[in-house]
C-alpha cells in the first residue's frame, strides 16, 4: 500500500515537536550540571579553615571551640549553628550571648557579647552576681562592687548560666520593672534595692532614697522617680552632696511625689534657699508648726510632677510642676 505524503501542516509539527523535547533535554542536562557544581562546592570546596572571635569574655578560646564543635575541615555549609550558641551560653556563665557567622568560602567568627555583673542579689549561700538580663554569673560571699545589692528578694534558683527565679511571683515583677527602668533610663549608680514588701525602697547613689511603698504599679513608680530625679538634678535642686527621700508611695493614685531632704546632712552644707536648707525658701512657720512632709510643702518637700496624660513628650512620667 503506497504511503500518503505528509502535508505542510504535519512536518511543521513534527518539527516543533522535536525541537520542544530537544530544548526539555538540554534545560535538564544543564540543571544536572549546575547541581553538581553546587554539591561539589558544598561537600569538596567549603570547608572551614578558620575560626574567629570577637571577643572570648575571659575564657580561652580553645576551650570555647570544644565547647562549639566546630572543626578544620567540618562542612562549613551544613553547619548547624543555633545549637552551638545555645551551649556556648549556657556552658560559659559569663557569655551574656554568642552568634556563630559563617563566611564563604572558609571561615566561621564566633561574635560573643560578654556578661557584666549589674545586681548582687542575697541569697542563703552568700550572694547571687546576675547580668542585667537576670542570668546568674556566680555565687559570692561579698557583694560585687559596683553594683546594685538586692535585700530581701529570697531568689530560689541559684545555678549559674540559669536565669534568676524568684519564690513569689509579685517579687519577680517588681525586680524585672526595676531592672527594665533602669536599663531604659541608663541608670548606673542605683547602690541598694530593698525588698520588703509594705516598705520597697531603692537607694540611689547611698544618697537619695525611693520609697514606693507597697510593690503595686511599680514600673510606674520607678519611671516617675527617675524623671523626677533627674528634672531637680537639671535644676540644681538636688546637688551631688544632697541627702534625702522621694516618696511615691501614692504616685499611681494622685500623680504626685513628695521630696524631703535629710536635715542631718543638710545641716553641715546649706542647699540654696534660707539658712535651714530649704529649698523653696518659704518660712517654716507656714504651716504652723514647721514640720516636714504636710501638704503646704514648706521646706523641701516637692509636689513634683503633674498628670502623665498632660505631658506633652507622651511619655509616663509626667512633667515637673515645682522642680
């Protein structure tokens, strides 16, 4: 039977059929090529050669690559890193945190952030030294210098590289509140923070002490404390010889702090105002009686801060009325 000649129409078919199947084979040979080229580079080329620190917090370095273990030659690609910082953290109490970076084509760099005491915490066994974080550094029989000694917090783990737990719930709020404040604010010479539940106070600079009281609303207490202190350092109010209190103790209800300078110290170096060291320069005899702490504010005490709604910076702490 003689074969019927294939039209125009179907040749060109056939033709756009082979050159589909023939662009479907090279794009698959050429994706194979490029995939081997990567593996190639991946298990043969990228092997880690070097390993660098930014910083070793005190620990030698040898140490701190066993902890890692990381190696020469270790696949420099499909190394894990998440776990190996976790380790290095806990392994090492004063590494505050630690990243591992990898750089092409050999090199790993251990970026470590050291830990710094910032609070001597007492516990049973002497005292706790904790980052600002609230990881434990170390136990301690004295206090750290330089740093804020917590009294009265009971804290009930003690383990270092762990974070700070405390028994009672309301103890942890309030020491995270005043750690966070102290952190926002920069605040460096905070000497003492007590604890005891009906009378919390924080002693600044073993000069000025906070009295807030019971531990309710205490990030805003803390916050309205520091602006307060720091608007009558800006005006020259409280001098770095001044000794004396704030008490907001009803901050969170009238919006309002009391200062009252201890006429002991204030005795020896008059602040500016009268002969008796008062620092609104009023008559102590306005009252009647003389005395410290009344609501006509005669001698020192400052009504210092009006409504946060009012402030204009939209922040907690409200803005000065009489500093």
């Amino acid at each position: 039977m003689a074969r019927t000649p294939r039209s125009a129409a179907e040749k060109l078919a056939m033709r756009k059929k082979k050159s589909r199947a023939l662009l479907l084979f090279n794009i698959i040979a050429f994706s194979v090529v490029v995939i081997g080229a990567v593996l190639l580079c991946i298990f043969v080329f990228f092997k880690v050669g070097n390993v660098t620190f930014t910083s070793d917090a005190g620990y030698d370095e040898a140490d701190i690559r066993r902890v890692c273990g990381i190696n020469e030659g270790d696949n420099l690609v499909l190394l894990e890193t998440e776990s190996r910082e976790k380790a290095l953290e806990h392994r090492f109490p004063y590494i505050e945190s630690a990243k591992i970076v990898k750089h092409i084509p050999s090199t790993i760099e251990i970026e470590i952030i050291p830990a710094e005491t910032a609070f001597s915490v007492a516990c049973d066994a002497g005292y706790l030294y904790v980052s600002v974080s609230g990881k434990v550094l170390e136990i301690a029989t004295q206090p750290c210098e330089g740093t804020t000694v917590v009294l009265g917090a009971n804290p009930t783990n003690t383990k270092p590289s762990e974070t700070i737990t405390f028994g009672d719930d309301s103890v942890k709020e309030v020491y995270n509140a005043i750690a966070e404040q102290m952190t926002k604010n920069e605040t460096q010479n905070v000497t003492e923070i007590n604890m005891n539940p009906y009378d919390l106070t924080l002693t600044y600079d073993n000069r000025i002490t906070f009295r807030f009281g019971n531990m309710n609303g205490m990030s805003y207490k803390m916050a309205f404390g520091l602006e307060m202190l720091r608007q009558m350092e800006t005006s020259g109010e409280i001098t770095e010889e001044t000794v004396g209190s704030i008490d907001l103790s009803v901050v969170p209800e009238k919006n309002k702090a009391f200062y009252e300078e201890d006429r002991t110290a204030a005795s020896a170096t008059p602040a500016p105002g009268d002969a008796a060291g008062r620092t609104d320069g009023t008559d102590s005899t306005a009252n009647g009686d003389g005395e410290n702490g009344d609501t006509a504010n005669p001698t020192g005490d400052t009504d210092g801060i009006t409504d946060p709604a009012a402030d204009d910076n939209g922040d907690n702490t409200g803005d000065a009325e009489n500093v």
